[in-house]
C-alpha cells in the first residue's frame, strides 16, 4: 500500500491497536466533511488501495473534489472486502472456479492460484419449493423434497468448502441469504491483517443477487453483481467503476397508525423510479431516521433494484449499535464499530453535517398510505383503497383475448390435469370446483397464492409481528384462508420463527393455513410449486386471471407462477387479510373479510393490530438470545446435509453424465493471445423486443417444460419430466441453460405482435422459419451467422442473473442494441464479452424504421477505442438504414475485458502469467 497523501494512523479499541486510513487526515487537504457517506466509504478503499497501477493519486484527487452536479465521467477500482452469494448464483460461480482451475494448469498454471483471496460466503436459500403447504408437515416435506433434487448440487458446493480456502457455505434451510447477512454475516468494520500489521476498514461487499442492497441498512456499502465479477473480486481483481452520482433522500416525521415499512418501500420505490437513478447511488438522510427501525431500513435498501439504484444507504449511528446488540455481535465488535465510525467521521448523529448531493427527494413518512404493488412491477404502487378498481382494469386488459389461450394452460388440460365441475352454462371468467368435496366458484382476480415470503419483510419483525397479531385476531373470530388460497410462510431465518413462537403467534397463523413451508425465497423467485389440481383445473376451464398477493419483491410477468398473471406485492398483513378474502376485487377496507361464528361481518379495521401492540409484543419476545443461539454452529447444517458424499481434490471431478454439474466451455481453446473487439458484419436478430425486457425474460428460471429445447435435451439424456427439477437448480449445466435462455413463456418477440412465449424467425430459411430461439440459434451457428438483439428502454432490469448474460453468450449473440440498459446487466454482458450498444438520445428502432428482418454491421469499433460506432441495417428490399449508437465500454477496464472474451478469460491470463 501506498501513502501518497500521509493518512495511515492508529486507532486504539479495548486495548487492541488497528491501522487505518483516515479520511480526517485527507480532510486537511481536500474538503470531504461535505462528501456523502457512501463516497467517503469509496475514497477510504481507494487510500487503502493505492497501489500506483489500479489506484493512482489523481483517482484518490477526483473523488475528493467531487462535484455533485457533474455526470460520472472518471474511472475508479473498487475492491470489496468480501463477497456473498446464494447457490442458484454461486452454483456456476463455483463451477466457473473449478473450470478455471482446469484451464490454468492448461495455461502453465498451478490450481491453488484460482481461490477466492477475500472472505467468500455462500448461502443455500433458493432451492426449497413450496410443494407441500398448509400441513403441520409442510417444512419438512418440503425439506426432503429439497434434498432429493438437489442432492448433486449440493455434493459439488460441499466439495467447493472443502477445496476452497476463504470459502463458506451456509446449509440449506437456515435463512434467506439477505437476512443471514444482516443478522450474522455482516461486520460493518472489518480487520485483517496485512504484512503483520492488523487493519481496520469499513465492511464493503459484493453480492451475487440484486438485493445484497438490504445490507446498506447498516451501513455497508454493497450491491448486486453479475457470477462473473463476484469471481473476479474473488480472485482478487478491483472493478471498474465510475465515480457515481449520489441522490440524497432526506426522510422525516415518523409512519402513521397502520401504515407499514412495506408501504414505505414502495411509496419509496415508485418515488424513486419516477426520479430515475439507474447507476446511481441514493443515500437516506433527515429527523426521521429516528423514528426508523433497522429493520426499516434493511427494509428500504433491500428493494434498490426495484427502483433501479446501485445502492441505497443508511449512515452508521446509534440505531446500528443497537441492531448489533440485538443480534447478538460481540461488545468488541460493536465498540470497534463505533469507534471507528466516529473517528472517520463515517458517524451520523443530529450534529452531523449536511452532505452535498447530486439531486435531493424528500418524504414526510407521516403521509404514506397502505399500498401494494402490481400488478407485474414493483414500481406500480396501488392504494389499498383503490385495489378493486385496479384489479378490474389489470383483469380487463389481461384478459381482452381470451380465446389465446397460453400453451401451458392447453397442455394441462390435454395432459389429464384434472377438469372443472359444472362450468359448461358459465361463460369465460368463472368457473365452478371441487375441494375437498365441497363445492365453489372462482371467479377472475381470485387470489390463489398469499405468501409470506423474501428477505425483504421476513427480515422485519414489525411486519411479521403484525402479521401473526391479525392472524390471531381473525383465528378469534372463526376466519380461515379460502380453499382456493394456496398458503405459506417462508421466514428469512429462524429468528424470526423463534420469536413468532415465543409470542404464540405461531400457532396463530397456522390455524388459518400460514404453515413454515421453508427457510428460502420460495415464491419471490418461483418457487411457489404447484397449485392444487382442482384450482389449475378451473383456472383452465374458465380460463381465469388469477393473482398472487407475496410479501416479495419482484412480480415480473411469468415469475411467481405460469398459471397467474396478477401478482401483487403486499405486506405480510396485508397478504394474510387477502388470503381471508380470497380476491383482488373485494375492497378490503369497507368489505367484510368473512362472518364470524355467530354470522357478523368481520373488517379488516377489526382485526389490524395497534402500532403499540406490535412494539410490545416485539419487545416481550425479541432478544440476542435467539440471534446466538441460532448462528452458533450456522456452517455445521442438519443431518441431511451432512449425509451427502462429495469428492476430494484440488481439481473436481466432472462427471460427463451429469446433468446438473458440467465444465463449461468458456475457456476452450483458449491461448494466452489476447484478442481484438473486431467490427461485426451479416448479422441477424435472434430477438427484437420492447420495453422492460428483464433478466426473468432472459435467464432461464421456473419450471422445465417437456417440450422445450431444454426439456428434450434432458428426455434424451435419459432424465423423465417428473425429475427435471427448475432452470434454477440446473445452473451448473450450460446445456440445459443456454436452450432456456430467452424462452420465458411471458416473453414477447416483436416478430410476432403480442404473441408470448420463445420463438423467433430464422432468416436462413426462405420463407424465414418459426421456431424456438435456441434452435434458431444453432442453426444460425451452423451458418457462421452472428446474432443482435435489438431492445427497447430498461432493457436487462431485475435480478442479477449471470446466466442471462452467459446465455446470451452461448446462443451467439456479439452485441444487444437497446434504448437503456439496467446498470447490472450491462455490465454482465461485458463480463462476458457480449458488446452493449445503445440507440443515441432519441432514436429506437420503431423511429428508425427497423422491424428486425434486415441484415445487420457494426462498424467503427476501433477495437474499443471508439465511443460511438456506426450500424447499417439492410432490409429485404434493398433499403439501407444507417445510424449511430454508443458503445457503451465505460472504462478502459471493461475495454480489456472486451478484448480478452470477458472477465473470467483475463484474470486467467494474468494468473497464467505469474506463474513462475
């Protein structure tokens, strides 16, 4: 380390002595007490890091003098201080390491050189699925069931924590990755030692999933990265970044009497969205931090994504302290935290200063109002009192043809599954089932699904709490689900079932069918399982706009379930009230829910439990306790766990027969000769799209489909459609994920109007051919044919899906021409040396006459140099189009990334070189 600017001191804790990088002592040269606390965090890693290759003195100077109103134009390294990931992204990055082992020794290299040189945690949380449901047996069952189809999987992790130093994993059904961060994973200061000398520096993180945000309500400053840049991390590499916006958000008065952190969220994220801060960072400021619980917080920064923000941050103060008490984290661990916040002046009390920032949003929290939103984006906020009407609008627009029927309805029904009673005199709309032998009629806007699910509200114990209270009251008055509601709880870790127990509230909710279905993201990523045969049934035969109500958040198109369009994002009261009523359509705040046992109209007022019992409840059963007794021995996992067999070795052991683990084939063939990012000529559109095409459009999740590319590759590997298990489980097989890629049955190719699902037209053929986008793309391959897609605004929005990005890869896509790109996926394409391109200010392709049928060049690449580059579009008839678009390389970093073929083939190559 470097020390261009004198600021190495000593800080003395408890009679430990720490080295550090002082921002005070940088403040007597430059003005940094007005810089925003995630910028001071930033310049503190770049003193740290000063190197006089990655870190100069000019990048430390340029952060220093900061100019808010200025558009990020200057180049930084950024270097975490650890990474985390959870295992349907960190299952391909443990297999791009163990690749990488194989293709260094290839390259002159030794295996121990691929290991993560930074604290690597890894936790198991999105592979339970809510099979089985409302049945004390429910958790489980749905364990076993977990066990059994991921078996492989988790052998190959198990293999990873033993070949892997700095590598930990946390087993299956232990918590939800963002909330066992928040209550154990998370340091806030970190200390290591360097050169026998013990350093103090703030915990910084990258996360591979977008909502490693939930994190900065601490004060850690992290955000969601692509597989392929945590692995960089891993191996040591800074990342490229420039010097961000900050949008201060400046919170005051406190949340009104029946209004929820969850309502503030998304109060917060429609604000914040309409603002636009994609690439930026926000930062939350004002009186009323007082009035906001941890949990608030963690709250707010979890759903950055939604709104689109880097980051969105809380400063350390004496809430902080206190969530770490609560947790359970040592006393020296948390005086190490205060007493470096302070004297870094990284401390946020009345006193502190005002920052400067870029712009400045503004919310009195007095104001905000029940909400949800939906019904297919986070950022859709409803009014409570304006549901019914909203819901018949989202019904009326989903459901104006209904004669097009989607084809995993039509399969369905051709597949036996299961008919409806009654229903040939009803029209479309409704329809007449069986449960249990009693008969009853659903209607559109039933809700089928109410899940308490996703770290975002599991990790809130306000919220939860509320939840079990309205549960208890409804229970008092005689009030259940309705039978057509499939319902479950799926808590962040298992805190939170020990408090819910220790208030007897519990108990509660499972009286009106909130059983522990699992400690995992269940139905916020899909992982909702199967709907009871007799609701799939009528929602077929009376071909049903259906909803889902989850306490998640993301309800993109095609996410939670294939059977239900409708999904609303909802505190977990809110979710368990609508399971009470059954229906989007019912205007919960002056309808009655039910009747009791004595036949009275019983109202959601009635059973909403007082800010005041919450506080009380949370106090007389929240403690450290619970927090140490539950992470004690949080690596050592079940029985289960344990009873799996994994191989030994520095190098793993492929097997070609699987279908879940495979070497990927990033690194064939590769030299250590760098290449060029050469100009692309006879392209064709694979897919030509529209707005907010998101990563759930792209990367392969949910359920295999027998019929799809991805299912007749495994039927003809011999694996049966019962034992496909999901997209996600799968991710360590480029086989099965690149023939999902682009094949999300919501998904819409403009070739074909509205029509969903996966095709495109294959221009090889004459007439140009229909048929799946994978498919296509081979054939495209087979004619040495290079591929574009061409998109609209938001393009690549949601979660940070590597795969979306390597699929797109496999299929032979060179670059995506799009209007905007959310900041994560465009960073992933890099990482994966696909070209993001984008249509200068003004233009799309409906502006410029394209319709994707031409034949396409990029020219003017000037191997990365070139920040513009000049496309022409030949139709069918002749006519050419000409036009520019940015080429959106944004640091020299990512040019050399570019260069090499992505990320991962140019930390190999520096590797390589060293290894003598």
């Amino acid at each position: 380390m470097l020390n261009s600017f004198a600021t190495r001191a000593q800080l003395d804790v408890n009679g430990n002595t720490y080295a550090y990088a002082s921002l005070p002592a940088l403040g007597q040269r430059f003005d940094i007490a007005r810089l925003p606390y995630s910028l001071k965090i930033l310049l503190e890693n770049l003193l740290r890091h000063e190197d006089g290759v990655s870190v100069l003195p000019a990048h430390i100077e340029a952060l220093a003098q900061w100019n808010p109103a200025a558009e990020p134009a200057t180049e930084i390294a950024f270097m975490p201080a650890r990474v985390i990931l959870q295992d349907f992204t960190g299952v391909p990055c443990v297999v791009d390491l163990a690749a990488m082992r194989d293709a260094v020794v290839k390259l002159g290299g030794r295996p121990e050189q691929i290991n993560p040189l930074i604290p690597s945690e890894l936790v198991i949380d999105h592979s339970v699925q809510v099979d089985v449901f409302a049945r004390p047996d429910a958790l489980d069952a749905n364990g076993r069931i977990e066990f059994e189809r991921n078996t492989e999987r988790y052998g190959f992790l198990r293999w990873g924590q033993k070949a892997f130093g700095n590598f930990k994993v946390v087993p299956p059904n232990t918590g939800i990755v963002h909330q066992v961060n928040l209550e154990y994973l998370a340091r806030v200061v970190m200390t290591r030692e360097l050169d026998g000398v013990q350093w103090a520096f703030p915990d910084t993180l990258f996360g591979t999933d977008s909502h490693t945000t939930m994190v900065n309500g601490i004060g850690i400053l992290g955000w969601g990265v692509g597989g392929i840049e945590a692995e960089a991390a891993m191996l040591g590499q800074p990342a490229s970044m420039l010097i961000p916006q900050v949008v201060g958000f400046k919170l005051t008065g406190k949340l009104p009497e029946g209004a929820t952190a969850t309502d503030l969220v998304l109060t917060v994220t429609e604000m914040l969205r309409r603002h636009g801060v994609v690439g930026k960072f926000v930062e939350f400021f004002g009186a009323g931090l007082q009035h906001l619980p941890l949990a608030d917080r963690a709250t707010i920064g979890n759903m950055s994504p939604e709104y689109g923000a880097t980051c969105a941050i809380f400063p350390i103060d004496a809430e902080s302290l206190n969530y770490l008490r609560l947790s359970g984290r040592s006393d020296d661990q948390i005086a190490l935290v205060e007493a470096y916040a302070k004297v870094q002046g990284l401390w946020h009390d009345a006193s502190s200063p005002h920052a400067q920032y870029s712009a400045t949003l503004e919310l009195d929290m007095g104001t905000v109002l029940p909400s949800l939103a939906g019904p297919k984006r986070p950022q859709d906020r409803v009014l409570l009192t304006d549901m019914p009407s909203a819901s018949r609008a989202a019904i009326s627009q989903l459901t104006a043809a209904r004669d097009k029927r989607s084809s995993e309805v039509a399969d369905f029904i051709a597949e036996g599954g299961g008919a409806a009673v009654g229903n040939e005199q009803h029209g479309k709309g409704q329809a007449d089932i069986a449960i249990d032998g009693s008969h009853m009629r659903i209607k559109d806007g039933a809700v089928v699904i109410a899940a308490i699910t996703s770290c975002t509200n599991t990790s809130n114990p306000a919220v939860m709490v509320a939840a079990g209270l309205l549960a208890r009251n409804a229970a008092a008055r005689g009030l259940t689900r309705k039978p057509w509601v499939k319902t479950s709880l799926a808590p962040g870790s298992r805190v939170v079932t020990d408090y819910l127990q220790r208030a007897g509230l519990l108990a509660e909710l499972e009286k009106i069918g909130f059983y522990t279905v699992g400690y995992g993201c269940t139905t916020c990523i899909g992982n909702s399982g199967p709907l009871p045969v007799e609701v799939s049934a009528g929602i077929a035969a009376g071909d049903l706009c259906v909803a889902s109500v989850l306490s998640g958040n993301r309800n993109f198109e095609g996410r939670i379930h294939a059977e239900v369009k409708m999904n609303y994002l909802a505190s977990p009261p809110l979710v368990v009230a609508y399971a009470l009523a059954g229906s989007t359509e019912l205007d919960i705040t002056k309808e009655p829910l039910g009747t009791d046992t004595h036949g009275a109209p019983v109202y959601l007022k009635e059973l909403w439990p007082s800010n005041q019992d919450i506080h009380n409840t949370i106090l007389a059963t929240l403690g450290p306790d619970m927090f140490k007794q539950n992470y004690a021995d949080v690596f050592k996992g079940d029985a289960r766990w344990n009873a799996i067999a994994s191989p030994d070795g520095e190098l793993y052991a492929w097997n070609a027969e699987s279908t879940y683990i495979k070497n990927p084939p990033y690194f064939d063939g590769m030299t250590m000769q760098v290449g060029r990012i050469d100009d692309i000529h006879g392209a064709r559109v694979l897919g030509y799209f529209g707005d907010s095409i998101t990563t759930d459009h792209i990367s392969p999740a949910g359920s295999i489909k027998k019929e799809s590319p991805a299912g007749r590759y495994l039927i003809a590997r011999g694996v049966a459609p019962q034992d496909f298990n999901s997209y996600g489980s799968r991710r360590g097989n480029d086989d099965v994920m690149v023939r999902g890629t682009f094949a999300n049955i919501r998904i819409k190719n403009l070739f074909f109007g509205g029509e969903e699902g996966g095709n495109t037209l294959y221009f090889g053929a004459q007439p140009p051919e229909k048929m799946a986008i994978f498919d296509a793309a081979m054939h495209y391959k087979a004619d040495a044919t290079p591929l574009l897609v061409i998109a609209g605004k938001e393009y690549g929005t949601g979660s940070s899906r590597d795969w979306a990005a390597k699929g797109t890869l496999l299929l032979g896509v060179k670059a995506v021409i799009a209007e905007s790109f959310e900041r994560i996926h465009r960073s992933n394409l890099v990482g994966m040396g696909v070209l993001p391109l984008q249509f200068r200010a003004g233009q799309n392709a409906a502006s410029l006459g394209l319709d994707g049928h031409e034949t396409y060049a990029v020219s003017g690449l000037a191997d990365g140099a070139s920040k513009l580059a000049t496309v022409t579009a030949t139709r069918v008839d002749g006519r050419i189009i000409t036009f520019e678009v940015d080429v959106l390389l944004l640091t020299p970093k990512e040019v050399d990334y570019a260069r090499h073929g992505g990320v991962l083939q140019y930390v190999l190559r520096q590797l390589a070189a060293r290894a003598d």
